[in-house]
C-alpha cells in the first residue's frame, strides 16, 4: 500500500492510524484495554524514533469498533494521556481485522 508509521513535516510528527499488530501476526490481546495499550506501545516508540514524547502530543484519534468498548480504550489513554490532555476525536467505525477492537492515530509537536 505504501505508507509510513510515522511523518516529520513542519515540527510536527503525524503517526498513522495504529492498530494493535503483534509480531509474526500473533493475535492480539482479545480485551479493549490491552489492544489500546498495544497501539500506544507502537504509537509511543514512533514518537521515540521521531525525537517527541507523550507529553509532545497535540491530538489523538481513536477509531472504536462498538461504544461499549470505548470506557476500556478510554483507561489505556487516561494513563498516558490523563495530565498532557491532548484533544481527541472518538469515532465508531468498522476496522480492516476483525479481531480488532481499536485504531489510534496521533499528532505531536516536536520540543
């Protein structure tokens, strides 16, 4: 398909739309809140990787498969998110793996 995990443009680092992949395609965690800490492990060292933080972080997006998983999402994010309180869209949508439950894209500003 073509894309990156991550863009550096302008002093800002766009991380892509990030799902809860394990390595060799294992299955991932089968709860909301594990698979949301999953992508925010992935999303997290992109960030690294790119020179920013959580604490660097503007906006989250977190694609949801049904409402009733959003509060386990929502924990994930707290603890990260819970004191840098970025904004933040919540969308219900159908994902690409049905074993998904979750999708996060970010966007930071670089310190």
């Amino acid at each position: 398909m073509g894309y990156s995990r991550a863009v550096v443009a302008g002093g800002h680092v766009y991380v892509s739309g990030t799902a809860p992949g394990m390595p060799d395609d294992a299955d991932p965690p089968t709860d909301a809140y594990g698979q949301a800490q999953r992508c925010f492990e992935i999303i997290l060292a992109a960030l690294d990787q790119a020179g920013a933080r959580a604490e660097d972080v503007v906006r989250t997006r977190i694609y949801v498969t049904s409402a009733e998983v959003f509060p386990e999402v929502a924990r994930a994010h707290s603890e990260i998110f819970g004191e840098i309180r970025p904004v933040n869209t919540t969308v219900i949508a159908q994902l690409m793996d049905p074993r998904w439950h979750v999708e996060i894209d970010v966007e930071a500003v670089l310190p």
